[in-house]
C-alpha cells in the first residue's frame, strides 16, 4: 500500500472514529495500531478487548498492546515500523520522548477541548461541570508536556443547556475523525504551520474523584445542573434515599422560593430544594438497576413531598 504510513495509538470509544476514517482515507496507510492490553470484565472476569482493538482486527491491522512504552525493548519495536506520523487519541500511556521523536513527522494527539483550556485527563467532563458555552477538539503536534504541544486545527462547538457529557463526548469524537485526516494532509503538503498555545487561559481536567460525584444539595441548581450533566452518564452524580443511593443523570433547574431544607422533595414529581432555587430531577438510575425516567422511577419508588434526599 501506498501513502502516508501512520501508526494509531487509541483505547476507547472516543478513538475509533478517528481510527476508521484514517482507514478509510485512501491516502492514509495504518501499519499498526497500539491500544490498551485486554482487561477482566463482567461477572466472568472475561479479557475485554478494547473498541479500537476490535476495530483494528476488523480490518486485519497489526495490533500492539505493551503496559509501557519506557522501555528500551518497546521503544525499539516502535521504531521499526517506519512510520510517517503517529497519531494518539485517549491512549492511555505516556509517549517517552524516544517514541515522540521516532516518526519522521511527529505525533499528533486529538484533544476533547479548545486548547489551551482544559488540558489533561478529562476534558469534556471539566467543559459541563463548569458551564462552558462552547467547547471543541484540537489537533496537537506533541511534545512531553501535558497538552502543551502546539496547536495545528481545531473545531468549535456550543454546549447547550441540556447537554451531557456523554452526549458532548459522542459529537467530539465524530467531529475530530475529518478534523485529524485534513490535519496529516496538511502537514504532510507543508501546508499548515503549528502554532504555539497562548498563554493566556490554562485550565486543567483533572481526573474526575469519587468525593466530586456526590450531590451537595446545599449548592445553587444551576451549578448542581451543570454537575449532573457534567458526569452523566459516567460515574454519574448521586445521593442518598431511604439508605439506597440513586444517580441522577438529568435534572432541570428550576426558580423556586421557598425555605425547605436543600435536599428536601418539594412535591410527588421529584422537584428538590437547592441550596439556591430548585431541581426537577428527569433521569435516575438506582444501583444495580438500569435507567430510567423519573416518572418510570417514581412508579417503583414512590417519593412524597416532604422526604430528604442526602
């Protein structure tokens, strides 16, 4: 095959996009694909392999799956594959700078958020938890810094009022696939120039903690919306009813006077004190149960006015 040779460095949903259209792209040549190694899931403790594993034997590509690249055995490996450019999309590992340097172009990571706002492990999460407007994908020559790279393309797109990070992460890794394909071309042609990040607004995402996802009802709704949105569908934002806890994966502010205690259910239909307004909490999720809409919820699990969510 012809083309430019790329090795493609991914582990979840959010890479396979990406990974199909630089199989698709006639001038694009995958020579091997790195990802995470399988691990146990379910209550078989079954190998998993990872989704841009099972697209690389889908299309009977190479498939690399070392627990590190530090070493000299890995680093070598990875020279050997002659590549033009690799490309790095919620791989997983750290990229030494022996790997870096090895491809004759470089390494281009495709990063969930308009650099240089929200580097590092969970950008689109950070984007709704903190009420962004708008949020996008970059493409990044890389370097050994955290997403300090310079900055090649990007794509810009509004979070509106209901949306969540599951469904934010789904348009992100649809819009990024074209945006890194167009991204290889142009380097490759010398016709796009990396350009440093400003320095002027650097956030990170740091890794979402346990302690982040449970509902202090004492804050104002807006900010508790944006908290739900924020991690629904995962690990999802939850509390405690009757000594059993429930996620809440959507809700709706609501502008409510009154003096209830937060945490207290203000009618039949799930509307709850905020610290500041209300919420009307649409979509739940008890443990061990699938999810469902409140008014499904509520016909097993009737909660009066008057009750206390912890």
């Amino acid at each position: 095959m012809t083309g430019l040779r790329v090795v493609f460095m991914g582990t979840p949903d959010f890479a396979v996009p990406t990974v199909e259209a630089l199989l698709a792209a006639p001038d694009m040549n995958v020579v091997a694909v790195y990802t995470q190694p399988p691990r146990q899931a379910g209550r078989g403790k079954r190998l998993r392999h990872t989704p841009v594993d099972a697209a690389a034997q889908a299309h009977g590509i190479p498939v690399f799956s070392p627990v590190s690249l530090k070493t000299t055995e890995a680093q070598a490996e990875f020279a050997t594959l002659n590549a033009d450019a690799a490309v790095v999309v919620a791989y997983g590992l750290i990229l030494p700078g022996a790997v870096l340097r090895a491809p004759r172009l470089g390494c281009f990571n495709l990063h969930g958020s308009l650099l240089p706002r929200w580097r590092g492990a969970a950008p689109i999460q950070r984007a709704v938890m903190a009420g962004d407007a708008a949020t996008g994908v970059c493409v990044m020559a890389m370097d050994e810094g955290l997403d300090t790279g310079d900055e090649i393309s990007r794509a810009e797109v509004p979070i509106a009022k209901d949306t969540t990070a599951g469904d934010l992460h789904d348009q992100l890794a649809v819009l990024g696939a074209p945006l890194m394909v167009a991204a290889l071309r142009g380097i490759a042609a010398n016709e796009l120039m990396p350009l440093p990040q400003p320095e002027a607004g650097i956030t990170y995402a740091k890794k979402i903690g346990k302690a982040e996802a449970r509902i202090d009802w004492q804050l104002p709704s807006g900010k508790l919306d944006c908290l739900i949105r924020g991690l629904s569908p995962f690990p999802g934002a939850w509390c405690e009813w009757q000594g059993s806890r429930i996620k809440v994966l959507l809700a709706q502010p609501v502008a409510a006077v009154q003096d209830m205690a937060p945490g207290t259910v203000l009618d039949d239909n799930l509307l709850v004190a905020c610290g500041s307004g209300a919420l009307r909490l649409l979509r739940l999720q008890r443990s061990g149960k699938g999810v469902m809409p409140a008014a499904d919820f509520l016909r097993g699990n009737p909660v009066q006015a008057g009750g206390l969510l912890l």
